[in-house]
C-alpha cells in the first residue's frame, strides 16, 4: 500500500496516474479537511470530494471540483431568488454535501460519512479525512479575514495575503497514522503546500508519524519554472515566508521528506539531506500522470 497526502487539485492528477498502475485497495489518501465548511444545504468537504470524484471516475477535470456533466438548476435558482450563492455547486455535487450532512447530524464521525460516500460511489481505496474534527483556514488579507472559499472565488484571489493560520484544536484520525505506519512508501502530492498540505501536517501527531517514515517519504513540487502548475500558491508560499521555488518547497518539506521531484525543466538546486530527482511533473494527459506515478513507484521501490 502506498498512502499520499492530498489537496483537491494538483494531487488528485496524480492519483489518476497511480490508479493506471495499482488496485485501488493499495491506494490510502489522507485529505486536508481545513476548507470543510457548513452550507444551508449541507456539509462541504471539497477536497474530499474531488478525491472521492477522481476515484470513482466522475470528477470534473475542467475544473477539478464537482462532478463531469452536473447540472447547476438548483444553483442559478438560487441566485434569480437573490440568495448569493458564489460558489457554483452542481446539483449532483449538492446531493453529496446533503448526504454528508445528514450522516453528520446523526452523529457519524466525518471519517464514517467519508466510508459510507465512497461505498455509495464505488470506490474501493482507502480515503481518510486528515481528522473529525474542525480546522478552518484563516486567510488575513488587505481586506480582513475571509475563509479560503471567500478569497480564491468571492475575491478572486486578489486581495494581499498577510497571513495563513489554522483555527480549532483537531487530532488526526487514528487510521491516517496506521496508513503512514504501514505503508511501502508515503507520496506529499503536487498540491499547494500551504492551503492543502500544511493543514495535514499541522496535526503533530500526524506530522511526527510522516517524518519517522523520511526516508520512505516523497514530494513532488506544484512549482515548474518558478512558477505554480495551477491557483496561487505563489502568494500563499510568500506569505508563509517560504521561497516561491522547487527549492523552497523542498526545504519545507525537508523534515518530513527526504525525497523530492521537480520538474526536468527546472534549474538544479542542492538541498542538505535531500534527494533530487527530475522527470516531467507537468500533467496534461493520462499518459503525463501514469508516467509520473511510475517514476516514484520506480524511485521509491
């Protein structure tokens, strides 16, 4: 089994590839759940969702959240009504959080809804939220503080970022260690490192299980030519006070992952107790991704 840390965009491209190479039953992904949010309609957890998606083969690949040829009635009903509903859900997509919602009003853990949504669907991987509990992203920008949602969509990503920061008190889910623990080798996908993997490793147990599997860990960056494959990672990193590079990713990661990917056409950089690998991260086609899972199966076996 091989288990991969995952955001909901660059991460689950890979996961496609890997889904070409191995049975889903030696897949585990452990998502960050730091941009879960209640709506009227019912619980939405994106980045679980587009994994879950990309498993069972319905994820919108235009958009990489939401399901492939949903409608959206119920959506722009609600904005002739004059309900400002920026985020554009999908009918099907809003069938999802419905039914997490109500699963979680019965006092199902978020964990247990995540099984029962992936049983419905088909999918036979083992998806773990990073914890049951709540941990919200704070982004404090020019503009005051919003959530993520409110930022890259409602403001479009425009504001300046001053800092990134995580509200509430969380664990991880016992199982997300037991993955680390026990599996061949762990993959930090190419999603952002701040939005999306920081939130997983912000969880201390969580982060101490990853880092006693360094030499059996490996990341690839979300960077190509200095510059982020998707969103803007690049302003979150500056905001971090990590270098908006391979390298600063590398340097990041470099306590928890003694192996990082970069893509060929980036300049060679050294970091002290890394290993250096490059191939092609840019992932276009399915066959881009079945070459990029491969390269790590063959790098880290």
């Amino acid at each position: 089994m091989i288990t991969i840390l995952s955001g909901g965009t660059g991460t689950p491209k890979l996961l496609q590839g890997f889904m070409q190479l191995l049975k889903q039953e030696e897949i585990a992904v452990i998502v960050n759940t730091a941009e879960d949010i209640w709506l009227p309609h019912g619980y939405l957890s994106p980045d679980i969702d587009t994994v879950i998606y990309t498993l069972a083969g319905i994820v919108n690949e235009e958009t990489w959240y939401g399901i492939r040829g949903d409608s959206f009635v119920t959506h722009r009903r609600l904005l002739e009504l004059g309900f400002d509903e920026f985020m554009n859900i999908g009918d099907l997509d809003r069938a999802t959080h419905i039914f997490r919602g109500e699963l979680l009003r019965q006092g199902l853990s978020l964990e247990e809804a995540t099984f029962r949504l992936c049983r419905a669907l088909g999918v036979k991987a083992k998806v773990l939220p990073m914890s049951n509990q709540r941990l919200e992203t704070v982004v404090v920008t020019s503009r005051g503080e919003m959530n993520l949602h409110e930022y890259l969509i409602k403001h479009r990503s425009e504001p300046e970022i001053k800092q990134v920061r995580f509200e509430g008190e969380a664990e991880p889910c016992e199982a997300c260690i037991s993955a680390i623990k026990e599996a061949e080798f762990v993959v930090i996908g190419p999603s952002n490192p701040v939005t999306s993997i920081l939130p997983i490793l912000s969880l201390e147990k969580l982060k101490k299980a990853v880092a006693s599997r360094r030499e059996s860990v490996v990341a690839v960056s979300p960077i190509v030519g200095g510059k982020p494959v998707s969103g803007p990672a690049d302003k979150f990193l500056k905001a971090a006070g990590i270098e908006p590079t391979s390298r600063g990713v590398a340097q990041f990661y470099s306590d928890v992952a003694a192996n990082f990917v970069v893509d060929k056409s980036d300049e060679k950089f050294v970091v002290e107790g890394v290993n250096i690998y490059k191939t092609n991260t840019i992932m276009k086609t399915l066959e881009d991704k079945k070459a990029l899972a491969r390269f790590l199966l063959e790098i880290m076996r």
